[in-house]
C-alpha cells in the first residue's frame, strides 16, 4: 500500500511547488504597475539560496517577461532595476540556469541597460554581467563580439573583469571606442566610478602598443590621460588608486608609448612602486607593488639603477621572506593556510623584483648576493612547493649567474648546481626554459660548476633538450651543451657526438629558427678544435658534417650562419688528416673560392682562414695542396685581396702568399 500511495503524494507537493511558482510568474502580467513591482520584490525574496525556485520560474517562463519589463520605456527605474536584480540572483544559480538566460538573449538587454543616468540600475545589470560571464558555460568569445559595447558608450561603472583578454580582445573594445568612452570616467564623482575605469585602462594597455599609443594623447577635460594618472598616483590618493595609477603608466611604458626617462616613470611611478613595498603597506599591496616594478625595470638599465638606490629596495625586499615569523605557532588551520598563501606570493614577488634589479649591472648583482642569507633563500626556493616561487627563484638565479665573479665566488660556495639540477629533472617547460638558460652560464669555461655538472649527468639531459619541441629548450640544451664542448676533453665531445646522434646533429643544423642554427654550428665548431679532436671527429662524423656543411652554403641564410660554417671549414682545414677531406671534395674547394670573392669581407676572411690551413708550409703535404688550389685560380685571388683597401683583408691575403714563395 505505501507503494501506491508514495507517487501521489509526491505529485502533489510538485504541484504545490509549481503553483506557488506560477503565482509569482502571473504577478508580472497584473495591470497594476504597483503590484507588478512588489510582484518583482517577492520573487527576488523567494529566490535567493532556493535553486529550486530558480529553475522552477524559468521553466514557467519568468525571463522572458523580466526582460520585457527592464527594457520597456514605460517601466519605473526602481521595476528595472528590481528585475536586474532577480535575473542576477537567477544567474547565480546552476549552468542551466544561466544557459537558460543566454537563450533569451539576456546580454543584449543588460547592456542596453548600460545606457541608462540611473547608477543603482546600472550596477545591477553589471553585477549580473558579471555573474553570466564568470560562468564556465559563457562562451567567451560572446563578450567581444557584441557591438553594444560602443552603443552603450560605459556610462557606468565598466568592470576590467568584462574588458579584455588578450591582445585580440583588447582590439575589439578598443576599435569600438572603449578608450574614448570610458575616459570620462576618470572624472565622476564615484570614487568606484574612477576605480573601475582605471582599472579598464590597465588591463586594455597591458602589452599592447596600439592601445598604450592611443592613450598618451586622450585629452579629458583638456588634461592629457598620463598627467591624470600621475595625480592619481600621489600619495594623498588611496592606495589602490596609487597603485592602479602606477599599473597604467608602466604597461604604457613597457609598450613604447613612454620613455624610460620621461619624469612620469623616473620621478613619480618608480617612487611610488617602491613605496609600496614597504613594510607599512598590506601584503597584497607589497606583493602588487613589487610584481608592477619588476615589470617596469626589467628592460631598462638605468631603471634597475635608480631603483636599486631608491629607499633602501634591496635590503627591504629581504623583509619579504620573513613571513609569517613563525608558522609553528599558529594552530588555526585555515590562518595557516593564508599565511602560507601570502608567505609564498611575496617570496615569488621578491625574486622576481631581484631578477630584474640584477638583470644587466654587476653592481647591483654583488649587493643582492650580499644582502642576509641571500643565497640561501634562493637555493631554497629551488625546491618550494609552489611551482611560481620555484620559478621565480630560478630567475634570480638565472639573472645573477650572469656575474662572472659570482659563478666563481657565491654559486660555488653554494653548490648551486646541486638544486639546479633537480629542478631540471621533470619540470614544466615555463621552468625548464629558465633554469637551462641558467645552466649555459654555469657551464662556461670559467665557472667552477662546469665539471661538476658534466659528473651529474647533464650531457643526457641536454640532448634530450635538443629535441624538444619548444624552440627556446632546443635553443637552450644546443647553446649548454656548445659551452661544454669549449676546450673540453675528448671524452667529454665524445659522450655529446654519442647522446646526440648523427642524425639529431643533422637535425639541428637543418633546424629552420636560426638561433637553434647558430648555437648548433658553435657547437660543432667547438667540438672542431684541437687537431687530434678534429681528425677523430671528422673520421667517424665527416661526411655528415660536409654535406650539412655543403646545403648550408648553398641555402638562403644570413651572413653570420654562413661565416660560423666557413669557420668549421677552417677548423677542418686545420687537422692532420681532417683536411683531406676537403682537398678531395672538389664542390666545397669551389665553394671556398666563390666566397673569397663575395662582396662581404667577413665571409672573404672566413675563406682565407681555410685556404691558409690547407697550404701551411710546415705541414705534410703543403705543396700539393698549394699547387692544386693554384690551379683552380685561388692564388690569383690572393693577388687581388693583397691590394684591398680593407687591411684585414689585406694582411690575411699577404700572408697565404708568402706560404707560396716560402
């Protein structure tokens, strides 16, 4: 019996449910415009935290009608507003819900309502704008294709969360007039008015030069847009506006559309970003102001200069990694949680701001290095938890092992190859394309890691770089492992020839993005040199390197790749046996020739360095390879060269003669 009774019971409270639904649904239709709002008041009483209710008036057809009522002439603004504010909290329900309000073309409506003087009604329907547009179902591209936008001319409060992602989006708002309408703004009397624009201003000239150009010269009430951001970076302005302010004046400069010396970035922003990371300032702040100043000075010499000695910037970063003073002592799990959260973005803030001061002076790399327990704090960030604090330590890392002192001082002092190393072992690619620019600098000839790492392994990791397909990691593992080979042992060009393979190697040299080029024909040239080297290489690899040799000569490339290849010429040219191997190729003799006559003097050098390889005197052989490149006419150009009026020429072309009259 229950079971019989269980279904009609059921029934009946879904038809309770959808009564009183339905009741709320005819209230909009009363004649009265009176009860039509407080209609409109209840139903946003009886929606909110009930998604019950929710999709129970959509499916009875309330959208279509609150729409019509919040677009109707007729309609009181308060009505309009009400109703805004009942389809937001139907926004907020569940993904169909908001799917729902997208098939009645709800956007068009809330933008048009944009227009209206009334700022309570605009608030509402971006309120729900925002709410449709945060949500995972919203195409994105929706945004940016609607032209209401530029109908709507941003009276209101526009928010940077509905103004732009990406350099396409950017374009969109701004070719509909977004910077000319929302100029204006900088001038209401609502202080989230301001904000907001400011706001849209710095998200629509981050990296982009149109926007950031376009923006130097907008008059607003005959004041030109950076003299507004600059008073709005003065410190009697909230702090957020100072910051938002200073945002703006970067990203312009960062595009081209400021100079680095203009006062507006040496006098006022630089200042003001560095005040902002003082001890005084919130956290959030500290972290934004230092993350925004990074980005400022991270190209500019002269800016890493003066920030370096402006307020005491180096030694106040150190303050960065002295939070939370002591995270034992909290129990609160969720304070902890925070704590940590903030602990790790101003530790990722302070190297980043770090990378960038030591980024081109040795100066300033030598008072970063010696600031408290520096080094320390950046190995240990090679092993933090958070993927971001890793990656900015290694950018610190990676600016200060440009030093030369430093790689042989701090870093071997550290054993910084050791985390390196491990960082290396299974990282993302943003982190291994930094990390690998680091180990090129610790492999240099120079530094004291560089046979330590070659012990670790390295050589594998390398060639395995080689074949990535990010080009920066195929730059970075060619470009390692060429500062290995330099004046290396002839086990270690071994062990590279061997984890490469002939056909990697032909690979690289066949690579279209002429760094990965460059750095594989450095490689080779390095690994070329020292004359038992030479000759073992070239008897085991020969004929692959001459026929790379020979399509890159041949191939439409710039004058540096074609140099580099003649130079691996000469370094043949320079070995005991090696050299045969272009003495019987007669393709690559004529090629010699042809660009010892070329119009440019640097390949002409780079030939005459081979030809005076093969015919030194005082090598087994000389005259028979003297007198066969006299006979393909390379002794009459020698004449020639022997009167040019450029001297390196000159001398180079002397010399290989006298090796005939020797």
């Amino acid at each position: 019996m229950a079971c019989v009774l269980e279904a009609p019971l059921r029934m009946s409270v879904l038809s309770e449910v959808t009564a009183s639904s339905r009741h709320y649904v005819d209230r909009l239709f009363d004649p009265d415009p009176q009860k039509v709002l407080q209609g409109v008041i209840d139903m946003k009483n009886a929606v909110i935290g009930n998604n019950k209710q929710k999709a129970n008036l959509i499916v009875l057809g309330a959208v279509p009608r609150l729409l019509y009522l919040l677009q109707q002439e007729t309609s009181s603004t308060e009505l309009k507003t009400e109703c805004a504010v009942v389809l937001g909290s139907l926004a907020m329900g569940t993904e169909n819900n908001v799917k729902s309000l997208l098939d009645c073309h709800i956007i068009p409506a809330l933008l048009q309502g944009l227009l209206s003087p009334d700022l309570k009604f605009i608030e509402a329907c971006l309120r729900c704008l925002r709410t449709i547009f945060t949500s995972p179902v919203t195409p994105e591209e929706l945004l940016y294709t609607l032209r209401h936008w530029h109908s709507c001319g941003f009276k209101s409060s526009p928010q940077p969360l509905l103004c732009a992602n990406g350099p396409d989006h950017q374009t969109v708002l701004f070719n509909h007039g977004a910077v000319q309408n929302i100029a204006h703004l900088l001038t209401s009397t609502s202080y989230k008015v301001r904000m907001q624009a400011l706001k849209c201003f710095s998200v629509l000239a981050f990296e982009n030069p149109q926007v950031s150009m376009t923006l130097v010269n907008v008059l607003v009430d005959g004041e030109l847009l950076p003299q507004i951001f600059v008073k709005m970076l003065q410190r009697d302005k909230p702090i957020e506006m100072q910051l938002t302010s200073a945002k703006c004046l970067t990203y312009m400069c960062r595009a081209g559309a400021i100079h680095t010396d203009d006062t507006c970035i040496v006098l006022k922003t630089l200042p003001c970003l560095v005040r902002m990371c003082s001890k005084e300032r919130l956290l959030e702040e500290r972290v934004d102001g230092a993350e925004t100043l990074a980005y400022l000075i991270e190209t500019d010499i002269e800016l890493q200069r003066i920030a370096s000695i402006t307020d005491h910037l180096i030694a106040m970063l150190a303050d960065y990694f002295k939070y939370p003073s002591s995270v034992s002592a909290i129990t609160d799990i969720k304070r902890l949680d925070h704590d940590l959260k903030h602990a790790h973005e101003l530790r990722q803030a302070a190297f980043k701001l770090y990378a960038a001061l030591g980024a081109n002076d040795e100066d300033i790399r030598k008072k970063i290095i010696e600031t408290e327990n520096m080094m320390d704090r950046i190995v240990n960030g090679l092993s933090e938890s958070s993927i971001k604090v890793r990656l900015a330590a290694v950018r610190c890392l990676h600016s200060l092992s440009r030093s030369v002192q430093q790689l042989r001082t701090s870093f071997q002092d550290h054993a910084v190859w050791k985390p390196l190393m491990k960082v290396l072992q299974n990282a993302p690619d943003e982190i291994l394309v930094v990390a690998s620019s680091t180990l090129c600098n610790l492999l240099l000839e120079f530094s004291p890691s560089k046979e330590p790492i070659l012990e670790s392994g390295a050589i594998e990791l390398l060639c395995s770089l080689t074949q990535s397909d990010n080009l920066a990691l195929r730059v970075n593992g060619v470009w390692a492992l060429m500062n290995m080979a330099f004046q290396a042992e002839q086990k270690i060009k071994a062990d590279i020839l061997r984890g490469l393979s002939t056909e990697q190697l032909f690979q690289l040299l066949s690579d279209s993005d002429v760094n990965v080029l460059m750095k594989t024909l450095g490689l080779l040239r390095n690994l070329l040199s020292t004359r038992p080297h030479i000759d073992q290489i070239i008897s085991t690899h020969g004929k692959q390197i001459m026929q790379a040799v020979t399509l890159i000569l041949e191939g439409e490339h710039n004058v540096e790749v074609k140099e580099q290849t003649l130079c691996i010429l000469a370094n043949i040219a320079d070995g005991t046996t090696a050299k045969e191997l272009i003495m019987t190729n007669d393709d690559i003799l004529q090629k010699i020739k042809y660009y010892m006559s070329h119009s440019n003097a640097k390949l002409q050098l780079a030939a005459m360095f081979c030809v005076s390889n093969l015919i030194w005197n005082e090598e087994e052989g000389s005259q028979e390879r003297q007198d066969k490149l006299r006979d393909i006419g390379i002794v009459d150009i020698l004449h020639k060269l022997s009167q040019s009026p450029d001297p390196n020429l000159c001398d180079k072309a002397k010399t290989a003669l006298q090796q005939y009259l020797a």
